[in-house]
C-alpha cells in the first residue's frame, strides 16, 4: 500500500500491530531555570532529561504501552540520573549502552515571554552521537512491532544517519516492524542545508510521519497546505500534520481526519510536540478511530505544555476516557478561546483543559 492522497480503499483502517514500541535517540540532561525566566536573570537552574524520543517513550509507558528506550549515555553522572529518570517513568532501559569514551549530552534553555524558549545544546561527540546502523541488529529492536525515530537522529553524526536510513530501508510491507517518524526539524543541526532533502526522503518512507504545518513550510515551501504535504509525502500509511495551536489532521488511505486542538494554559511549549506523538501512537495501538488518537495526542500535549520540563503527569484514566466520548461539539469547546487567536505554542492557552 502506498498511501497516496487520491487512492481510495474500503475495509478497516491500517493499524500498526500491538506489542512493544522501542524509540531510538539521544537524551540529553537538561538544565532548566525554575520558574521560568532568561538564563542570564535565573536564580535556580533545575536539573532533569531532554530527549525526543525518551519523552514519547515515557508518555507511552504513562498510557501503558510497553516500551523501551534504545541510545547511549556517557559514563558519568549526568548519564545515570538520565537513565534512571526515563526509567522510573516505566520505559525499560536496560539496552541502553554505557559508553566509557564518550559523554552524555546536555542542554540548557532560556525562556523568554517575549521571544520564546532558546536552547543551547552540547553534545558535540556525545555518546548518542557514535550509534549506528549495528543497533538494528540487536535486541530490543528485533522484536519490536514499532520503531520510533525522529528527525534529529540523522542530523547528529553519518553513522546515526545510517542507522535511520537503515531502518527505513525496503518497502513498508515487507519490514519486519512499523515504523514512525518525526520530522522534529532542528535548524542549527543541518548547517550544510540538505535538511530539506534528507528529511523529506526519510519521512517518505516511514509507516506514520508527524510534521508540523510550519515545520513543514519552512521546509519544503512557505505557502503549502496540508494537501500539498501528503502530495510530497505520498507513501506513509498515515501523515499527521500539526497545526500549531489550532488542530491536528491525519491524512490516511481512508480518509483526512482534523480535530481541534485543547486550550490550555502553557507554562513552556518544548516537548509538547514528543506528548502529541505518543498520544497518538497509544490511540492507535489501542484501535482507536483516527479522530480519537489525534484526541489522545492533544490530551497528551497539555501534559507537557503545563510544565517547565519535557514530561509531566497524565490526566487521570477516568478524565481521558470522558474526553475520549465527548461529542465533536463538546470537545471543539473545550479549543475555542473567545475573542482572541491563541499563539502558535502547539495548544491554545488560557482555558481550562484536562
């Protein structure tokens, strides 16, 4: 199957098959002012794990999904309390590598009301950074049912590079797993300007792909539509296209499907995007409709955007079941903020969201 916007098919919609997710990436430690000001005028740094795919792996294990994370740390501090902060949230870690030459990544970021969060990363010649195509030869990936990478793994190194290309190798029909990619553009990794094309041919290959509009625009084309991204992405069994704070669409071979984003107050926007994935890749896991895994990925995103971090706790089961149920109008209520426009942070602010 390819996916293509103009094919139409009849049956049920393709899921991805139950059993464990493995999200492969570097996490960093992640220096975070408290509360949330410039870096320059901090009082207090606090101390906790940045990482894309260890935030979806954790958020995952938050909707009981089993999953694992797969990277490399540094032996050193900073790697330890990396590890046993993703692995509290009830991600196994146990094939993370220990490497004795390389150190843990770090990263620190400087909020700013008026311009928005600044992250200055340093993780030059990481541990995370030497992975290679090798790790697909091992476990946990062998038995995984799906993989999740992003788009900062291949802009890393040329062997993390390999690694993903490796993964995305071959038609979607004959891998022996799903796999899901995040386009997550980060600009000052692709220096050399072939972001554009390599994500663009990496994503394509993908079983789901998540991108932003925005993100997508600032690729590939300043005027696209969400049409005009599955048309440049044709081959994914679903695309999922995130308007900032407005709404989310999944484009698929049964359908194009859009929900409303919730509104919530936003404390910091950065891992919000990770939550939405996760969201979405628990609803499919556990057969929801479409329209109820772009629910869950938004009801998910509000965990992140309520904290200064990149993880924050779940909504009670109960409270996500009802808002799971809710008729369109009732949820669509929940995103309409009277007489403004929220900002584009992924959500809209200033409402009462679960």
């Amino acid at each position: 199957m390819t996916g293509a916007a103009t094919k139409t098919l009849t049956g049920q919609p393709w899921r991805p098959a139950a059993g464990r997710v493995v999200c492969v990436g570097e996490t960093m430690a992640a220096l975070v002012p408290d509360p949330p000001e410039p870096l320059e005028r901090a009082g207090r740094l606090s101390l906790s794990v940045a990482g894309a795919e260890s935030n979806v792996a954790m958020y995952l294990a938050g909707h009981g999904v089993p999953v694992a994370w797969l990277s490399a740390l540094g032996d050193d501090p900073l790697g330890r309390r990396v590890r046993a902060t993703v692995s509290a949230a009830g991600v196994d870690v146990s094939h993370v590598r220990t490497d004795t030459r390389h150190p843990t990544g770090l990263l620190v970021k400087s909020p700013d009301p008026s311009t928005g969060t600044r992250v200055h990363y340093y993780r030059t010649g990481s541990a995370a950074s030497v992975l290679g195509p090798e790790l697909l030869d091992e476990e946990p990936v062998r038995s995984a049912a799906l993989l999740h990478f992003t788009g900062i793994t291949p802009a890393l190194s040329p062997s993390c590079r390999e690694l993903v290309t490796k993964a995305l190798t071959g038609s979607v029909d004959a891998r022996p797993h799903t796999v899901s990619f995040d386009v997550n553009h980060r600009p000052a990794l692709w220096p050399d300007g072939t972001a554009a094309t390599v994500l663009r041919r990496l994503a394509d290959r993908a079983d789901i792909v998540f991108v932003g509009l925005d993100e997508a625009q600032g690729l590939w084309g300043e005027d696209l539509t969400v049409t005009d991204v599955r048309h440049l992405l044709p081959h994914p069994r679903i695309l999922v296209v995130k308007d900032g704070a407005r709404a989310a669409t999944a484009v698929t071979e049964h359908g194009v499907h859009t929900v409303p984003a919730l509104r919530t107050g936003v404390v910091e926007p950065v891992g919000a995007g990770d939550a939405f994935a996760a969201g979405f890749l628990a609803g499919l896991l556990r057969s929801l409709t479409t329209a109820q895994a772009l629910r869950l990925g938004h009801i998910t995103a509000v965990s992140a955007l309520r904290v200064t971090g990149d993880h924050g706790p779940l909504p009670a089961a109960g409270r996500i079941e009802r808002l799971l149920a809710l008729p369109d109008p009732e949820w669509e209520a929940l995103g309409r903020a009277p007489g403004r426009t929220p900002p584009s942070t992924g959500h809209a602010p200033d409402g009462a969201a679960p």
